[in-house]
C-alpha cells in the first residue's frame, strides 16, 4: 500500500514545537558563568599572543630577519582576527539564531 505523496509532504513539515528556552534546566547560570570565563581567558591569551607578534614584527625589522618580520605580521594578523572572533561570539550566534527562527 503507497502513501499519496500529499501525505508524505505533510508528514516532511511537521512542526515539533521545540525552541530555546532559558531556565529549564538546573546549572543553566553556572554553565553561563563558565562560558564567559573562557571567553575572558580567551581574550587575555590573544592579547599576550598580540603582545609577542607585535614583538616579533619589531625585532624582525630592527634586525634585518625577514621570516621573522612576516611571523610576527602573520601572528598580528592572526591575533586581531581571533579577538574578533570573541568579541563577536554572542552577537554572531543571536544573529545567527535569530535567522534559524525564522525559517518555516
């Protein structure tokens, strides 16, 4: 016995009825907690991580080593993208959610 492809196609947009939703499980703040303090150790790593690419670059130039200048260029560059890519986390995840709500 075939099902008429009617069906099947209502049976493909079922709606589950599931979305996010705060409080609903115990530890949710201290899950919070964590997360931000691994985005601010994160941050603090990027900025040391700047601090000796910026470094490099200098001494790089000072001394004449090309292949260290363009590491310590590469690590700058690597180190300003990650600190946006932090800074930017929760703004780029709502954006993100908020485009995923809005599918039907």
């Amino acid at each position: 016995m075939s099902v008429p492809l009617a069906d099947r196609v209502i049976q493909l947009a079922y709606d589950p009825g599931i979305s996010p939703k705060g409080g609903g499980l115990p530890g949710l703040s201290v899950l919070k907690n964590v997360v931000n303090s691994i985005n601010m150790f994160g941050i603090i790593v990027v900025v040391g991580a700047l601090a000796v690419s910026l470094g490099v670059w200098a001494w790089g130039h000072h001394t004449g080593g090309h292949q260290a200048e363009a590491n310590g260029k590469k690590g700058a560059v690597v180190a300003a993208g990650a600190a946006l890519g932090l800074g930017a986390a929760n703004g780029i995840v709502a954006f993100f959610s908020g485009l995923g709500s809005q599918v039907h």
